[in-house]
C-alpha cells in the first residue's frame, strides 16, 4: 500500500520511506541555489529536497490521519504534488520552501478527512509506533486526556499548534501554509491554545487571557 500513489514516469525513490521516520531531517547548504535547480528539473536536487523534508511532512501528516498506511500514501501525494508545482514555485528561503510545502500537505491532508468520517482517534504514539508496551501503558492516560483536548479543536486549529510547536514555523510561515492573513493565524493559535488549556485543565478551573 505504501506505493499505491506513486505510478507512471514518477522516479521510484521518491516513494521510498527512511525506515527511521523520526531522524532529524538532513540540512540543506545553499538552500536557494539547490531551489533553483529543482524547479530547472535537476535530479539530484530534487531528491536532496525529498530527502530533506520526507519525515516532517510524514511526522504532521501521521498527527492528523492517525494511521501509518494512509499517513505514507498521502505524503508520497504530497511530494506528486510538489514535483508537479515546484516549477512555478516562486519562494526563496528554506523557511518559506517549508510553509509552501506544508500547504500542500495540509489541503491534501483536508481532502483525505473530508473524504474519511467519522474521524479515526488519534495515535498514540506521534513517532513510528516502535515503544515498548510497558512505556504506552505507562503513557496512556497522559494520551488519553491529550487525544481528546486535540480532537475537540477545529483542523485549523490543531494544524496551527503542529506548524508552531513542533516544527517552529513563523506566523508567517504559517500563514502560506494555511492560505490565510499573519493575523489571522495570531488569532487562530489564540484560540487553539485557549481551547487546548480549558480542554486539559481541571474541571472549574479557567483558561488565562
């Protein structure tokens, strides 16, 4: 299944998954010269940018979709996607490269809920599922009260606490790959953590302003 979305001319590593899914993704040395031979067409290059990005695309589409297999078809769309568009594609700097390819991420990711309700509970593990037993039990309730505060936040809302907090993407960073305004971004993690505090405080107890 992991290969399902690639087909046709599209070059076969580029559906190939690093077995560690949670590595550091590799640095890139002269991002915006290596840009600039990806969008000419460059093998190399563009094998350098799915290297690079693979696991961070992964990591925030398996956070969303919850299941590994579909999590893989749909990154693998992704990087389709990217390979298709990255021509036109008219960012310079890494930071705005990665909030561009975040946006793809997030619409194909929104595609693929709205196909797919009710929504499937979040995983408990935002890693690649290789914990010991004893370290889920002993985690579970932690997981437990985590899914539901999550899950009772809007996509947008759980998009935004991803792109800030775990890959430290700037407001405006955020805001490409959301499609929305810096401000409107402000606002949406305003809320998102307002609701995430009131949804894992204790009962009676109110979130500050």
């Amino acid at each position: 299944m992991a290969n399902a979305a690639c087909g046709g001319s599209s070059p076969s590593r580029f559906c190939q998954w690093p077995s560690k899914r949670v590595s550091e993704s590799m640095s890139l040395d002269d991002f915006p010269a290596r840009l600039k031979a990806a969008r000419q067409g460059e093998d190399s290059a563009l094998t350098q940018l799915y290297e690079a990005f693979a696991d961070r695309v992964y990591r925030y589409i398996y956070f969303r979709v919850s299941d590994p297999h579909e999590a893989e078809d749909l990154a693998e769309d992704v990087f389709l996607r990217m390979l298709e568009a990255i021509g036109k594609c008219r960012v310079e700097t890494e930071g705005m490269f990665i909030a561009w390819l975040f946006r793809i991420a997030h619409n194909v990711t929104l595609n693929y809920l709205k196909r797919r309700r009710p929504q499937q509970p979040l995983s408990e593990e935002l890693a690649d599922g290789r914990d010991e037993p004893f370290d889920q039990a002993e985690r579970r309730l932690t997981y437990e009260h985590l899914r539901r505060a999550l899950r009772a936040l809007t996509e947008d809302q759980q998009s935004v606490i991803w792109l800030k907090f775990i890959e430290g993407l700037s407001n405006s960073e955020i805001a490409l790959a959301l499609a929305k305004n810096e401000n409107a971004v402000k606002a949406l993690q305003y809320r998102a953590l307002k609701a995430l505090y009131r949804n894992l405080a204790p009962r009676g107890e109110v979130a500050p302003e």
